[in-house]
C-alpha cells in the first residue's frame, strides 16, 4: 500500500539536494540563465560524483535485483528521484536539467530495454566521468503525432546493423549527450513508414557515432541553462542489438506501446519538477509579502480571508494536491503497476498548477514580480515548458481521458 511517509533513502538524497540547490543552484539562476546554456561544470562533476555515492538514490531508476538473503523491501527508486527533481527544480530546472547521470535516454533503456541492454548502457553511467543520455522524438513535421515520424531506420541484412537517416529537433541536453560527454541519445525511427504507429522503435545512438551530427542550438523562452539542439542523422550504422524492442513489425502497436512505455514512467518526474518551480514561487511570493508587512492570515473561513489570502491558499492546495497525485503515479511506477492514465493526469495536472502559480506570483507582486530584481518572472518561464515536453497538455488529456472512458486512439481525439 503506498505510503506517504519519507523512507531514510528519501530524506537522505533531499539533504543533499537541498545542499545543492540553495547553495550551487539558487546563487547563479539569474546569470546562467542569460549564458544560454553554459552551465559551471563544476557543479556538472560534483552533482555526478555526489550522486554516484548515493547508489540507488540517483536519477536513473536502475532495475533492482533480488537478494534472497535479505528481508524484501519495497522498491523506491522512483520516489527517490520524483523528490530528488523537485528540490533540484526548486533550486533552478535549468540546472536540473544539466544534472549527470541519466535523463529521458536512460529512462528509456530503463523502460523498454532487455536485461542485457539495461547492464550495457546503464552501467555506463557509473563510471568516473559524468555522463549525459538524452531522446529524440520531435521533428519539424512530428511534434505530438508520433506517427507522422519520417526518421528511417533500415536493417543492412549483410553487415546486421542499422541504418538511421533523419533530423530530429527541440532535442533536451543533446549537446552534452553527443559532445560534451561520451553519451547516448535514444532515437524514434520508423522501420515502415506505411506501418504507422506500428512501425516506430526507438534506438541507441551513442556519441561520437560517425554521421551524426548535432546543429542548431536553440534560443528558448525558460530552462535557458539547458541546452535544446537539433541532431541529424546521415547513414548512421548502429549494432542490431542497439534497438529497444522487438524489430518484427506486426499489425498490432506493441513496439510502439513499448517505445510510449518510457512516457509512463517520466511524466510524473516532469510533474515532480514543475511542482518545485511551483513551490519555489510560492515560498518567494509569501517571503516578499511578509517581508513588507502584509500578514497573511491562513486557517480562517474562506469568506472572512482577503482575497488575497483566499489567491495564496489556492496556490498552496493546486501545488498540493498535484503533489499527492504525483506521488500516487510514481509510487506505482516503482511498484510496475500500468499507470498510464495516473502518469498522464499528473503530467497535466502540475502543467497547468505550475503556469497558475507562476503567473499568479508574478500578478500579486506587480512591479516586483514583473521586474528582473527577484526571480518571480524567471520561474513563470520556465514553468511553461512543463506543460509542453514530454506530451503536451492537451495529448495527456486525450491519454487519461481514453483510459477513463475506454476508448481507443481512434475513438477520441
């Protein structure tokens, strides 16, 4: 049954990352945000050697294996990270967003990958240099239809490898996946174009591949500590055993559902993250009132509060009530239960709360929250990417809301 209580391994990772985000993360928001993804890698090399010493309490959920000697303990690795990423993003979600050690392409191995795949490209991230994964899905004429991908991916039957041709955009810590360190970017390619959905895998595309090469670097409106790139792809060979996923195409989606399954497992990561920049203009908001004398009175009957106070507490219960809903989906990633419908529906939910919060933060401060003197406007832009990457909010609202009335893709949309 999940339980609401912080486990030892959770309190520990949030010492640390509290550590961090008040004192590496939080002094620099406001210059790295202008450098446009120059991010210290001096915090890069510590948050990796930092996380690396706290085993299992890092940001990649590596598959746990059983110890018949031991009492059987409940998974958490899930959980541990969720709390992880939202103290982190409480400190900057750019910074977060450079974090070693795993990402969006680790978390896909982790998801759809063989047990075999799993050992070869998650070890890797143990290693002593900080290490970057990342995914490539979107492209110019494929953002939330995912079968409209046109990246092609063909087996050379004579040498068994594959061969990806294709340009992949608005790529997440491409750069330092592909050029700032010996990583790997998850590519979607489809094997049959006429094959829809069916025919959508995903693979392994390390750096230093020959043939790939990584462009545009892209000027954003948030996260701008983080780098988003474009990467093309031009007769790039990988080894057969670089695809996730069965390689025979059959009329049902199965390679493509296992591709998606990453989805299940990330979007309430991503809703943990936006839930800490939520909380982080929540706390800032109530710092600056009471720092110039406005007493907020909380606890009293809605219709005796201001309406400021009643503003402050929908602030408060939106963050905390996406915060549960959250954890009820992470909780059940770490327990392998399918939670398609919960992952979406905190995705959507902590989307929309962060935008509200941020941009209620800066409404009630005015000129304070609108001017560049606190970080209030920084956190209503990098907010709004929340409600945007890994599935818009309108794609997780078609997702639960067809897993609630038993609907297929082709029923509602």
């Amino acid at each position: 049954m999940i339980s609401f209580e912080k486990s030892k391994a959770v309190a520990q990772s949030q010492y640390l990352t509290k550590t961090v985000a008040e004192n590496m993360m939080r002094p620099y928001s406001r210059e790295y945000d202008e450098k446009e993804g120059e991010i210290p890698w001096d915090y890069i090399e510590f948050m990796h050697a930092a996380l690396k010493g706290m085993g299992s309490a890092n940001l990649t959920a590596k598959e746990e294996k059983p110890d018949e000697q031991k009492e059987k303990k409940p998974r958490q690795a899930y959980v541990v990270m969720a709390h992880q990423m939202e103290m982190l993003s409480w400190g900057d979600a750019g910074f977060y967003l450079c974090t070693p050690r795993g990402g969006l392409g680790s978390a896909a191995v982790e998801a759809a990958g063989t047990p075999e795949q799993k050992e070869k490209f998650l070890k890797i991230l143990d290693g002593d240099k900080p290490i970057f994964t990342a995914m490539a899905i979107t492209e110019a004429d494929a953002g939330s239809d995912n079968s409209a991908i046109k990246a092609r991916a063909v087996l050379d039957e004579e040498t068994n490898e594959w061969i990806l041709n294709g340009e992949k955009i608005f790529v997440t810590a491409g750069h330092k996946a592909m050029v700032d360190t010996e990583g790997y970017t998850v590519v979607w390619a489809t094997l049959d174009p006429e094959a829809g959905r069916a025919g959508i895998r995903s693979f392994v595309v390390p750096a230093n591949t020959p043939g790939v090469k990584v462009t545009k670097k892209e000027i954003k409106l948030g996260i701008r500590s983080s780098d988003t790139v474009t990467i093309v792809m031009d007769d790039v060979r990988l080894p057969y055993d670089h695809i996730l996923g069965s390689p025979v195409i059959e009329r049902s989606t199965t390679g493509f559902k296992g591709a998606m399954q990453t989805f299940n497992v990330t979007r309430p990561l991503i809703a943990a993250s936006a839930l800490g920049i939520g909380r982080a203009a929540l706390e800032e908001t109530r710092r600056i009132l009471e720092e110039n004398g406005v007493e907020l009175r909380m606890g009293l009957p809605r219709n005796k509060m201001t309406n400021l106070e009643r503003e402050i507490v929908d602030m408060e219960r939106m963050l905390r009530s996406c915060w549960l809903l959250t954890l009820k989906a992470i909780w059940m990633s770490d327990q392998r239960m399918p939670n398609a419908k919960e992952s979406s529906m905190s995705k959507f939910y902590a989307g929309d709360a962060v935008t509200k919060i941020t941009q209620k933060a800066v409404e009630i401060l005015g000129p304070l929250g609108y001017s560049r003197e606190y970080l209030l406007e920084k956190w209503m832009r990098d907010g709004k990417i929340n409600d945007i990457y890994e599935g818009t909010g309108q794609i997780n609202r078609l997702v639960a809301a067809r897993a609630l009335l038993g609907y297929r893709g082709k029923d509602l949309r």
